[in-house]
C-alpha cells in the first residue's frame, strides 16, 4: 500500500504502475473497479456502453457480460471486477 492505494499483490515485481481516478460520487453515477484482464481486450466505447446501461438490478448481468466478452477474445489474465452505483 502507498498513500491509501492497493499498488500490488504478494509477488508481483517492483515497477507496478497504477491507474486510478478519483472523485466524489453522486446519484446514478457508476464506478468500476477492476483488474486490467477487464479493459485492456474491450474499446473504451463497449465498457462506457455497458457500465451506462447498469442498474441495481442487472449489475451481475454487466459484469457476466464484460468477462465473457473479454474470454470470448482470448484474455487469460485476471478479471476481476466490482461495479458500485450510487
């Protein structure tokens, strides 16, 4: 841990780099946090796409959605996720 923030896992190398963005939530704001295995095999476009259309109700649903999407294009890192919406 540096600062507050989780930068790395027990064996992991030195030069870890981590992307973060800060802010205070508000109504029907969504934010997703996830490992890389999540974004780096999806355009920008299609993660906003999904994230937007989540609710209380699907966010299971959008987060099925965004691994199989990634699996279906080869990732095998890790993908991890938790979507939070206020």
């Amino acid at each position: 841990v540096h600062e507050g923030r989780l930068l790395s896992a027990i064996g992991h190398k030195e030069d870890l780099t981590a992307c973060y963005t800060e802010g205070i939530g508000g109504e029907g704001q969504r934010f997703l946090l996830c490992s890389d295995g999540v974004y780096k095999r999806m355009s920008p476009e299609f993660l906003n796409a999904a994230v937007q259309k989540a609710n209380r109700w699907n966010m299971k649903k959008t987060l099925h959605l965004l691994t199989e999407h990634v699996i279906e294009r080869g990732e095998q890192d890790n993908i991890s996720a938790a979507l939070l919406i206020y």
